[in-house]
C-alpha cells in the first residue's frame, strides 16, 4: 500500500533525543522525540520491562500489531529496540494529542456533532480495517483516538488487542477479559460465550457518546459497579432532553451500537454507510474547528496531570474499597459475572495496595496494561531481543 513508508528508521538509542513526556501509564512513558538521522520529530513510547503487568508474550504482540499495520487511520510503529531493560517504540508523532486531551482542555462538554462524525468516520475506517484483518481492538474510547497538527485521525493502542487469525484458522470468539470497563462490552465482561469484533462497535458506541459529552456513560463509577450497571441497566444513549442539539441520525447510530446482543449490532463496514456520517467533514475542518489555539501537548500534558494528582489525593479519603470478598459477592450475584476467574479481572496496580480504580484511572494516555506483575529475571534477558523491530 502506498501508505507504507520504505524509510528505515535506525534503531540506536543515540539516534533519537528525546524532549518532553506527552503521555505516561503504568509500565510506560510517551516522549515527543527527534530522530536525529532524519531531522524528524516522533513519538517515542518508553515501556520498562521491569514494571511491565503483563508477561513479554503480550508485550511482543503489540509491538508485532503496529509494525505490520498498514492503514493511514491506524498509529502504527516505526521500528522498537531494547535500551538497557526497557523497550523503545518510535511511532508517528501527533501533535494535537489524544481527543480526551482535547476535550478535557477545551471542550470539557463535548464536541459539536460536524466534529464528532469527522471523528468517527476516520475511527470505522480503522475498525474496518483491523477488523477485516482479523484484529479485535478491544480498547476503543477518546484517549486512544489521536490527531495530528493538520486534523489527521488515528486510532492507537494495541496493548489489548487481539487476533481472531490464529494458526492461519478463524477463531469465532475470545474468551479473555481485558479493556477498560466503562467501554467493555457485556459479552466481555460476562465471558458466557466469548466475543468477536462487535464488542469494539459496543465501546465505539460508548466513545461517542463520550466525545458527545466530554465523559463517558458511568465514568465517576468504580469499576465493580460500572460492571454492574452495564450488565444490569438498559444500555446508555442520548437524552432527549439533554442532547437536543444532536441530530436524530446521531441518536439512531449510537443506539446501533448499544445493543446487549452483539449479534443485532452492525458490522463496522455497515456502520460506515450509516447516514449520520453524511455529517463527517474534511480533516481540514477538524484542524479548524478544534485545533486552533491550542497549547503544546507536552504543556497540556503538565496541566492535566497535575489536576489528576490534585483529584487523586482528594479521592483517596473516601474511596470505595474493592476486595476479594466484594469481588466474590459480584461473581456470586445473579448479572451474569460467575464464569470470570478472579485472575482474568482486570485489577490495576493499585488495587494490590488496596486502593480502588476511580474514572481517571481509566483516562491515562497510555494506560494498555492492568496489574503489575514482577518478571522473571533469565525469561527477561532471554526474551529481550524478541523486541527489536527494525520496522518494514
């Protein structure tokens, strides 16, 4: 595909200096970057292997996904190498950040419809994409949707995705709990009979309704209760009253999506042909009707890690509590949840200090892995040249 670039982007660490942070997660750091040989400007996403909650198979599997991707509306990876025990990704740099950066600086209620169907459009096309390349996103919502300066779309993050082509045979469905739970579909969470590519147009439901209104459906939850919810309560949507300024196409596609039985839920290449995207415009617009005046990512960036610090220590005193014995009593309950193993809940890190996920613990930029989890030392050493990518 024309897409794909020849440049060999060189895999020395000495080639690369990097300047600001513009994104951070559990196991990883996100540096605007020049690449030195090229006088280019990159994103270069650090992951410490020491720190890493995953085992290295997963960890292989994301950096594999982005350098054989091959689509303008997907973030794929340059090249990847080891430095020392972390893992070095160079990615595409785009400028403007994530769109849940961009709302949270400057449009905290959401964006207009004309903004939101750009958006989208350029998202389906990705699914599209992935989807008939065998891929399941798993991790669809506003802080993996990233724009450059000029209004180009890509959808990012593989750390949770997954291949339906294994071994060259079709697999119908996964059966591993894994996403963020605001946009996790039902089929997910209950793992009753696993799932396939209509669980990414569930949490693609969910994003839209986020970039509609500057949050996503039952974000100031815990994640245990928002598990609850979206196995019990009717799926999300927009209000009649609230949402007068979205059109009828809008609500109607949105609803689509956010069907519990997966199987009544359009395919992304339907969806695609849905008319509310008569409604999408050109990246130009984009660039215009959102970008203008925006500050630097990496000042942005500061910003709003500083206001997440400042509202993680106001929390932290009144926090729910999420226990081994609260996560039985959900299991034991009659939504569904008793055939997750406890191991497969995706408990974050600091659950383990015994403190519970709140909805900005969703919101990191480059959060793709849950619980850390220590590695073993020979397995490391001997593992790590499994990461060194040299790109196409």
């Amino acid at each position: 595909m024309e897409y794909l670039s020849n440049k060999k982007f060189p895999i020395n660490s000495k080639d690369y200096k990097l300047y600001e942070e513009v994104g951070e997660g559990v196991s990883a750091t996100v540096y605007r970057a020049l690449c030195i040989p090229f006088n280019e400007i990159v994103a270069v996403k650090v992951m410490d292997l020491e720190r890493c909650n995953d085992n290295l198979d997963g960890i292989r599997h994301e950096v594999q996904t982005m350098s054989l991707i091959d689509h303008p509306n997907v973030l794929r990876a340059h090249c990847s190498f080891s430095v020392g025990s972390c893992l070095w990704i160079v990615m595409p740099y785009m400028a403007s950040g994530s769109c849940l950066h961009i709302m949270k600086s400057s449009y905290p209620e959401g964006f207009e419809q004309a903004v939101i169907a750009t958006l989208l459009r350029e998202v389906l096309k990705a699914l599209v994409y992935l989807h008939s390349n065998g891929h399941i996103h798993r991790d669809v919502k506003a802080g993996n949707i990233l724009v450059d300066s000029k209004g180009a779309i890509k959808l990012a993050d593989f750390g949770v995705s997954a291949c339906m082509f294994d071994a060259g045979d079709r697999q119908r469905s996964r059966n591993t709990f894994v996403g963020t739970p605001c946009w996790m579909a039902p089929e997910v969470m209950q793992q009753l009979n696993g799932y396939d590519f209509k669980a990414d147009i569930w949490s693609f439901g969910i994003t839209a309704l986020e970039l509609a209104h500057g949050h996503a459906p039952f974000s100031k939850y815990p994640p245990m209760k928002v598990l609850l919810m979206t196995l019990q309560n009717a799926p999300p949507g927009l209000d009649y009253e609230r949402d007068r300024r979205f059109s009828k196409s809008f609500k109607e596609m949105v609803g689509a999506c956010l069907v519990k039985d997966p199987k009544k839920r359009p395919t992304s290449e339907k969806l695609l042909k849905h008319r509310f995207f008569k409604h999408a415009c050109s990246k130009e617009f984009l660039a215009w009707a959102i970008l203008n005046g925006l500050a630097p990512l990496g000042d942005r960036f500061r910003m709003l890690k500083a206001d997440f610090l400042v509202q993680k220590r106001g929390m932290d005193g009144n926090k729910e509590q999420l226990s081994q014995v609260t996560i039985s009593k959900i299991r034991d309950s009659r939504v569904g949840l008793l055939p997750i193993p406890l191991g497969k809940l995706p408990i974050h890190k600091d659950l383990v200090n015994g403190r519970a996920l709140d909805e900005n613990d969703d919101f990191h930029e480059d959060e793709v892995f849950g619980a850390i989890m220590p590695i073993n030392e020979d397995r490391k050493e001997s593992s790590r040249s499994q990461f060194v990518n040299e790109g196409p």
